[in-house]
C-alpha cells in the first residue's frame, strides 16, 4: 500500500535527476553493469541511457570500458563502471572501543582503511576529533589538493541528531549534545559537508547494500558491542525516524525486574544482552573489551560451563527483544552485527529456538536469522555510504559543480 | 536518507501516471480545491494540471464547479473536487463485538454506516461472511447496477497476509488460514477486488489520513479492544513488513513474569493492558465487553478505586510499550486508539510520565501522545481508504477502464 508521499508532481528535470540517479546507484551497488543491463534494471530506454551516461561521463562519475574478450565471439560490448578514483569519501568512525578512518571509491572499493584502539575512558569531544584528525592527517594534503572527495561520513557510539551532527546522547563516552560534526569539519577545512550517524545504523545500511541483508527489503539489524544498538530496514528504506534517533533497540525494556542501565532506565535489553552482561555473567571482567570477550568466546567453544551459561543467557534474551522486533516489523531478515555475530556459531540454534516461542506463528514462520557478513567494519563501511548519498540521490549536482572547470579546459 | 528504492528509471507512462495520481490523491485528501492550490500542492504547471483534470473530468473521477461568491470582488475561480457519487468504495468489519459495513465516496464522505453488535463467541469464517453480505444485502442490487463501486475494504480483528485475503490467525475469532476475503468475493458478487487488512492497521491509516496523525509522517497508532494491535508510519508510510503482518503490538513480550497469552507465548502487552486484564484489575466480569469498560470508565469517573487502580495499572504497562517504541522509532507522534482512546482523559498524565520513564531523552523530548479522533469507526474508514488505494495510486487504470463506455457514448 502507498500513501500520499509516494507520489508527487514531477517535472522533467526532477525526472532527468530520478534518472541519472539510478544509473549512479546501480552501478555503485552492483558494480560494472552492460549498457543492456542498465536498460533491464533501470527500465529506461536505450537512447535515454547512451545520453545520460555521456553526461555522467563528462563529469568524472562514471567511465566505459571495453570488457575483456570472454573467449566469447563478437565484438564485447562495453561495460559501464563507477569512478571509484575520480570520487571518494572519507568514512570515520569514533567506537568506545576504536577509533578508525576509511577511504572508499564510488563503487565501494575500499582504497584505505586504519583501525587504531582507544582506552574505554570518557574524553571529551575535541579529544576524539583531534585523534580522528590525527588518523586522516597522512592523507590530508592529498584530500585538499584533488576534488574528488564528495563528503565524510562519521559512525558515532550515540544518539545523532542527523540535520547538524550534534551527538545528543553517547553514555558510553560520556557526551550530551557533543558538536563532533561541527568540530571535525572545522578541523579537516575539506569543504565538503559532514554527516554523521549512528554507528549501529551505519552497520545496518552497510550490511543491507553490501552484505547479509542486500536485496531484501525488510530487515531488522541488531548490533552488539558495548552497547546494543540497531537498524531497521522497511519497504527497502531505513527507518531512522523523526530526527533520525530510530533504531534504539537496546533500549527496548524488556526486563521490568532487570538491572538498572546507562541511560538512565531499569531492564533495558542492553543490561542482558551486552557486552558487559556476557563478561559478568562470565565470572569475567567487565571492562575487559574485546578482547575478554574473545577469550570468552573461546572458552565456551572448549566447552567452559560458566563461559557456555553466559551465551545461553544472551541467546535466551535475544529471542525476547527479536520477538518484539518480529512481530512489531515482520521482516523477511535478522541480521546479527558486532558480538552477536561472533556467538552465532556457538548458540545460533538457542536464539532461533528462544526467538520462536514469543513470536506470532505467520511472521515467526516467514523470518531467517542470520550473522552479519562485515564484522567489525559493518560501522564505517555505512559511514562511506552515508557521505556518497547526496551524489547518488542527486548526481546533476555534482555535474553542475564540475561544470565550470570543464567549460574552462 | 534515501536508499536504491527511492528511484527507478521513469519513462512519461509513468510521469502521467503519478502526475494524475498526485491531483487524486490531494482532492481525496485534503477536499476540493482550487487549479492554483493543486499548482501549488503538486509542482505541476498550471497548463499540465488543466490537462490532466480534462482527463479526469472525462472519467468521472472529478468535477470542476465555480465555487460560491465569497463576497470578494472578481470571477470566482473554479474549484476542482473528487466525484464521491461517482467513485465509492465498500468497506466490512469483522470484529470480535461488532460487524459493519460503510459505503464511502472517493473524498471521503460516508455516504451510509451501520454497526451491528455480535456476541463473543467463535464462529466459521462462513458465518461472518453470511452476516456481513446481510448487513449489504439492501444495497446489493443498486451496487451491482452501477459501475462506480471500485473496490471492496474488509477490517478484521487478526492476522491478515494481505497478498491473498486470508486470516491467518484470528484467536479471538477462532481462526486460523480463514479464506474470508474469497468467502465474501464469491456472495457478493461485485467483480471489483477484496482487500482485507488488520482493523489496527486500518484504524492507525484512518487516523493517518484523516484524524489525529493527518500530515504527520512518523507515527505509532496503538489501539485497544479485545486484544491490542497497531500501525506504524515511518516516512509517511504504513509499515507492512514483509507480508503484511506487522504491527502486531499487542505481541510484544513486555513482562517475562506475565500471564499467558492467546497467542501462545507469556508476558505480550496484551495480558498487561488489554480489556480483559482491565477488567480483571477492576474486579469486573472479564467477558463483559464494551459495556462493561464504560461501566469501569464511569466508575473510575466517579474515584471508585478499583476501577481507579486498574487504570493505573494500564497506563504504567501502557508506558513499558510505548517507550518501547518509542526507542526503536523515534516517532513525532503516538495516538491511541480504541479502550486507550476512551482512557486519556482520566490517565492521560500518568501514560506520559510511564512512558517517559523508560523513554531515551532525545526521542521522549520530541514525540507528543493524543487521543485518537475516529472513535470506533477507524477501522472501518481506514478499511475503505484500502479499497480506495489502487485508484489513489493508478488513476489512469480507470480511465481506461472507463474509455470504451466513452467512446460509445
């Protein structure tokens, strides 16, 4: 069913840009495509096609190739790709855990990609964005001198407020109304603009474009770290609600008699199915990170009874929240990111048993259960989707910026 | 944030389509208006949008009519209306206490209603049928002569995979894999499609269109009765999920400790604050119906404390939910339906503070909970604006449906 935002006046250079639009996104989701391939996907006309890869040509966003001859006979017919040279984004990524920095092409090749760890202690904002800047630094001179680089992207451990990247909420680095998009872009002077997100939001979007959840249209994405966040995918479209603070699932309550939580609430699914709730459990220590939990994990795959107990809790409650999430959203895909993924081995039957017993029989019956494919990159990997968007929603505007230049050559 | 959904190839076809579908759409919606009001609405030019109203005009979908002088000087310009004699919709419930039937003209105005009480007990899917095409029956022959009907709504109290009609699990009904929706194409003979939904789901789109949420795009509609179901709309959208299931509320596991529950499993919201357990709470016959919850309603009125403390007990419960959902939507907006729309005004204060309690700050700052507008009969008008919904979306469908009685005329 549609409602009235389906469908508005449209005149013909809202049609040109809706057009030019998916030529782009096709070919940086799918990769090099045929001009036939094009026709097929996009259901524009041969003709319609030629012109508008002519201009998309012209503005550095895509080239034409000859394939190599597949031993095939005939003359091969040439393969359109997206520059992935000519235009770049920056993806950073500020985790409680990890601090790292990502060049990404159109197209999704990954060019660059540094991951340095991080102390869990409260900083302030301008610590992480000095350190953040410290990581781009080698490239920043390179970065200024082209024009290839359309945007930044930056995954957050925290509540975003998407329209001016101010982090309203990150209890887990001690931030309330942090301005981290204003501060990176005062201090990266790349003069293109800054998005941030969610980082478990960004981990969804990137496993739904490029990982477990690409192609389907209803997913719901759940990522374990130190906190526990999420993604949900609708009709093939994010929910990020109305000021994009969506996806909060960690922070559904779940437990009325449960423990009290970092923000502020009793019995959040965070306080069962968290980090911290696997290592205490454990009989382990809770700030041990990753690390712990990778000892953990190990443990309970030799078999140590309270490392084993520990997994079955989480398993036990995740079915409780993804019940919730089920039967609210009927998704076709659960997608497990960040810690849960790496359990998924050991306790993928006990979640799918403990998920079924609260969960109505018809959506229950219709579900699939699955890890995630990105691992610990799933966050910055969406943080580059997230600074290509406006290219890929609107390529004539990258077009009119080149313009100029090309005019003058 | 878009995502490759957003865009497809758009060849003219399409453009005229959703060029006319858009002028349909805004006069269902929002009433007659004037040539320049559409301009101004949908983007189009003043010379597109006369054309497509000739179009329209001649299929009977609109009329243009000079408006009354309003006592200002110069021609009154015309105004441009839907035809609600000429496009009608039917629209059935099945509920658990109640059956009706609506005819509704394209704009929105009920053109007949009736509501018949039902006792609560099980009954064949037959039956219901049987009793819905009696509640019909007196209009049946003038339906059947004229070609105006376009499209048959049907609201029912459960699970509805929405791809072929069928109820797959209506505990309250007794049913499970109810082929209701051919049941009642085959009595009543009509030869224009059978949608059925969820009667949540059609009370939240009713809201949506035209009570409480009308222009909001982000909101939760949770509605009580017998059991408890839901609509959300993210992005101006109703999310379905990936059959039609979604929504399901009332199936949220909110209390591990709870009561069990009709669908299977213990602790879903519905054992929290559904009727029976506010009867329950009140110390009232469980299987009293409405009359016995306005009897409650008029005894907590009136202080008596049980009645007061049952209620109490919902909203706190109510609270658990919405917060809930509240974090995982991020909603602007959450109205309430049905029992709890009857409730608000006694413990409307104490659903808020419940709420907030167990809400993230930056999503409870921003959402607003009212009461809904439609009373009773939202599902019913939601289940017509279903019906409706092939015409919104594809109106040049009927044009041509309509061209070979014009061509002959």
């Amino acid at each position: 069913m549609t409602t009235s935002r389906d469908v508005v006046g449209q005149r013909s250079e809202t049609v040109r840009r809706a057009n030019l639009s998916s030529i782009v996104r096709e070919l940086h989701l799918r990769g090099p495509l045929s001009r036939s391939e094009l026709v097929a996907r996009t259901g524009l006309t041969r003709s319609a096609i030629r012109g508008l890869i002519g201009e998309l040509v012209a503005a550095d966003l895509v080239e034409e190739r000859r394939s190599e001859p597949a031993g095939t006979p005939g003359r091969p017919s040439p393969e359109v790709r997206a520059r992935g040279d000519q235009t770049l984004a920056l993806a950073l990524e500020a985790n409680v855990d990890s601090l790292a920095m990502a060049l990404v092409g159109l197209g999704g090749t990954v060019h660059r990609l540094e991951r340095v760890d991080r102390p869990r202690a409260h900083v302030t904002v301008d610590e992480i964005a000095d350190d953040l800047v410290g990581l781009v630094r080698p490239m920043l001179g390179d970065l200024r001198s082209g024009d290839a680089l359309v945007g930044i992207g930056v995954a957050v451990a925290g509540v975003v407020r998407r329209s001016d990247g101010i982090v309203r909420h990150a209890p887990n680095l001690g931030w309330r109304d942090a301005p981290l998009g204003d501060r990176l872009a005062e201090s990266l002077e790349l003069d293109v603009p800054v998005w941030l997100a969610n980082e478990a939001d960004l981990g969804g979007l990137a496993e739904h474009r490029r990982g477990a959840a690409a192609g389907a249209d209803e997913v719901v994405y759940v990522m374990g770290e130190v906190g526990v966040g999420g993604n949900l995918i609708a009709a093939g479209r994010p929910l990020v609600g109305a000021a994009g603070y969506g996806g909060e699932v960690g922070h559904m309550p779940v437990n009325p008699e449960g423990l009290p939580c970092g923000c502020g609430a009793v019995g959040c699914w965070e306080t069962e199915i968290g980090e911290r709730a696997l290592l205490v459990r454990a009989g382990r220590d809770p700030d041990g990170g990753r690390a712990a939990v990778s000892e953990l994990i190990g443990a309970a795959g030799e078999g140590e009874a309270r490392a084993c107990a520990a997994l079955e809790h989480v398993a036990a409650w995740l079915g409780v929240g993804l019940a919730t999430l089920i039967n609210i959203l009927n998704p076709q895909l659960v997608v497990l990111g960040g810690v849960f993924e790496r359990i998924h081995p050991l306790v993928g039957d006990a979640i799918e048993a403990a998920t079924r017993r609260r969960s109505l029989r018809p959506s229950a019956d219709l579900v699939r259960i699955v890890p995630g494919q990105l691992g610990v990159d799933a966050p910055i990997i969406g943080a580059a989707e997230l600074a290509f968007e406006p290219v890929l929603a609107d390529p004539a505007a990258r077009l009119r910026s080149r313009v100029p230049a090309l005019a003058s050559a």
